[in-house]
C-alpha cells in the first residue's frame, strides 16, 4: 500500500483534472486517511480547499501500464517507486472488489464505468446494478442514500431502490441501486423532439413528428407522485415565504454589479415576503436538483435518479425542508435549456428562423408538465391554494434556479451563460 506522504505529492496535479473537485487548484492539500479497503483497493481521505474527497486507488508496475488506461491519463495520479498509480474505477478487477464492499449479498461478471459525470463516478454490474461512489463527502448521511432508503421504506416505485450502502462513519461512500438498462434520459429525449421540430416543415410543435408533450404530462403525474411520497417519508411543516425570500436575495446578491435590474428584483423578493405562510402550501424535502437529466423513461413509465441536491449549495440548505415548486421550477427552467440548447445545433444562420418554434416547444411542454402535475399536486395539500399565490412562488423558485445557473454556466461554459442570462431577465419583467 502507497504511504500518505507520496500520495500528497501527486494531488496537486491530480485533483484540479477531476471534474469532481470543487476548487480551481489544489493548493494544500492532505490525505487525513489511507488503508487497504480490499486486497489491492486502495482508500483515502483527501482534505483541500475546506472540502473531504474521497479517492479508490489501484497500483500496477509502471513498466506494464494496463489497456484500461489509455485514453485515461486524467485518472492517472503518477508514479510511486516504480508503482503506476491510477483511479481504481478504471479496473475491472478492483470495481467487482468495490461492488463487494457496497453490497455484500450481490455479483457480477462485468462492469463498466458510465462515462464522464460531474460530482460522483457510476460503475455499472452486468447491467443489473449500478454503484455511485461519492466524490465529495459531508459527515452525516448523504441526501441520495437517506431519500433512495426512506423513498422505499413508502413504496415510492419509480426510483431505483438501494441494493447496498457503504458507509465509514461519519460518512456515506457509496451506493447500489437497480440499473434500468433500457431507460433513456429525458434530456435526450427531449432534444430528439426538438430536432424533429426544427428539421421539420411545420409551425405547431404538436403537429410534428416526436411532440414532448404528452411526456412532459406523464412526467409532471409522476412528480406529483415524488412529492407525496417525500412528504410521507419525512413530513410537512409549514410554508416559510420569508425564508425563502432570504435565500433568492442571497442568491441575486452573489450577481454582478449591473446583471440584474436591482429595483426590480427588489420588488420581486418583497412581494414573495408579503406571502402569508398559511396560504404559501407545506415545506417538505424536495429532490432539490430537479431538470430533464435527473428522470429516466421506461416501458414502466418515468424514474427520477440523483438526490444530492445541486452540489454548489451548502448541504444544509440541499436538505432543509422546502415547497415543492421548488422542483417544479428546475424542471421548467430545464424545458428552456433544452430548447435553447437544441438551438446550437443548427447552423447558426438559421438559429433566429428558428427561435419562435424554441418558444413555442417550451411553453408547450411547460404547460403539459403543470397539467400533469398541478391536479393531484392540490388534491394532495402540496401546492398553494391561490393561482396568484402559485404563481407568485413558483416564478420566484425558476428565478433563483436561473441566477444558479448563471453563477455555474460564468465558471464552467461561458458560452451558455445567455440562456439563464434570457431566462433572469424574462422573470424580473
């Protein structure tokens, strides 16, 4: 097994190449904690930038470099007295040696990473199982294993329930749950209807080929569905406006001087306030990062995956208690994004002939969703009773959720920052 001073030597380069760590650079950086987990699997606890990371370590000697790292060198640490030192997700050997620590009772022939994700690394078994290792840990239960367990513990069916937890306390490591090897993502269907509008010679997205439509209010049925069993798993308090009329002022606050029209937002954020708790609905815990690349369709219908919560937001915030809507809004603001993204694809000639049909496959979509979604949602207590009080709420969730976006598309896509850029300005009129 490596020791922890030269594994420190290799952070520096390593982390800043990892699309999970959250900082620009390393800077200082330390392992608090390395042992073998299994016969040649390597653990560790990795402290930089005021955040705890986990790494999977393997070693091979350095003169036989193995196939599965080519084309891999960002998983690649270095080299240690002779010893090649590399992501142990890479090998097949040691992710069957993973799957065994995360659920004791299950194997497999075969695994395979899933492909580039943000904020975890997925293996997938014999395409039964599939395992996420958490990258960045916070002490306490992780959000995805405590919904995922009380989710099931309900007999909430359309989320994959666990199949095994890893857990070192203070921490959640990881977590196995059903593959739905056949499922595809809604972001991906999504864009195949958007490409089937724009190559096609009509001007109503339902009179296209592949209209959304009737996805869309299948898919706001099942998140209605989400919510209720989310309220039955951890309970209701009562709707806190000015609560969360604090977190989107502090979230405009983190804009550019000049982003927003200041008079404007203000007058946003008071009116949210003026919100009397008894007519805003219940809190309850939310899936916190709700849009088209979190739900899967099946022949069963739509699955929601994922709920870390968006992973910039501090962990208390991703699991206080809030209103429903505030899904609602993330998976709004995600019809837009799709739209807009299905934009970029056409020549950019064409992309203003191109635009009313963008407009009109969102509101479609948009309506379709809270179609599906808004009747069992009140029949169920969740939303506010008041269509103006809804409304109200509801723009004051997508208008947070757009400066998010803003704030991430700045750092990691610049040349995306136009679409929430569109979305804030559209709100605050």
């Amino acid at each position: 097994m490596i020791g922890a001073a030269a594994l420190e030597k290799l952070l520096p380069d390593y982390l800043p190449r990892q699309r999970w760590f959250a900082g620009q650079e390393a800077g200082e950086a330390a392992v608090a904690r390395i042992e073998e987990a299994a016969p040649g699997l390597g653990w560790a606890l990795v402290e930089s930038g005021g955040s705890t990371y986990q790494l999977v370590i393997g070693t091979r000697p350095a003169t036989e470099p193995p196939s599965f790292v080519q084309g891999q060198e960002s998983a690649v640490l270095g080299t240690i007295d002779g010893l090649l030192v590399y992501d142990a997700t890479l090998d097949p050997e040691l992710g069957l040696a993973l799957l065994g620590l995360v659920a004791p009772g299950e194997s497999a022939e075969h695994v395979r990473p899933t492909g580039a994700e943000q904020s975890n690394t997925s293996l997938v078994y014999d395409n039964r199982l599939i395992l996420k290792l958490f990258r960045r840990l916070a002490e306490g239960p992780n959000p995805d294993v405590e919904v995922v367990t009380a989710l099931s513990k309900v007999g909430f069916e359309n989320t994959p329930g666990p199949a095994g937890v890893w857990r070192r306390e203070p921490y959640d490591l990881a977590i196995a749950q059903q593959f739905l090897a056949e499922a595809a993502d809604g972001w991906s269907l999504a864009l195949t209807s958007l490409r089937d509008l724009y190559g096609a010679d009509c001007e109503e997205p339902g009179d296209c080929g592949g209209d959304f439509a009737p996805e869309a209010e299948r898919l706001g049925q099942t998140t209605a569905g989400l919510h209720a069993a989310l309220a039955d798993a951890f309970g209701r308090t009562p709707g806190d406006p000015a609560a969360w009329a604090a977190l989107v002022e502090a979230q405009l606050g983190r804009l550019r001087a000049g982003d927003v029209d200041g008079a404007a937002a203000d007058r946003f954020v008071r009116a949210l306030r003026d919100v009397a708790p008894v007519d805003a609905g219940p809190a309850i815990r939310v899936h916190g990062d709700y849009h088209l690349g979190q739900v899967l369709r099946t022949d069963a219908g739509w699955f929601v995956l994922d709920f870390e919560g968006e992973p910039a937001r501090p962990l208390a915030e991703r699991t206080a208690p809030s209103s429903p809507l505030k899904d609602v809004a993330g998976m709004l603001r995600s019809f837009h994004y799709a739209a807009q993204v299905g934009l970029t694809e056409r020549a950019e000639a064409n992309q203003e002939r191109y635009l009313p049909l963008a407009d009109k496959w969102e509101a479609r979509n948009r309506r379709a969703f809270l179609r599906g979604y808004l009747d069992p949602a009140r029949e169920a207590g969740l939303v506010p009773a008041d269509d103006a009080v809804l409304e109200r709420v509801l723009t004051a969730f997508e208008l947070d959720k757009a400066v998010y976006e803003l704030l991430y598309e700045r750092s990691h896509r610049p040349d995306w920052a136009v679409i929430p850029q569109s979305a804030i300005a559209r709100l605050l009129a």
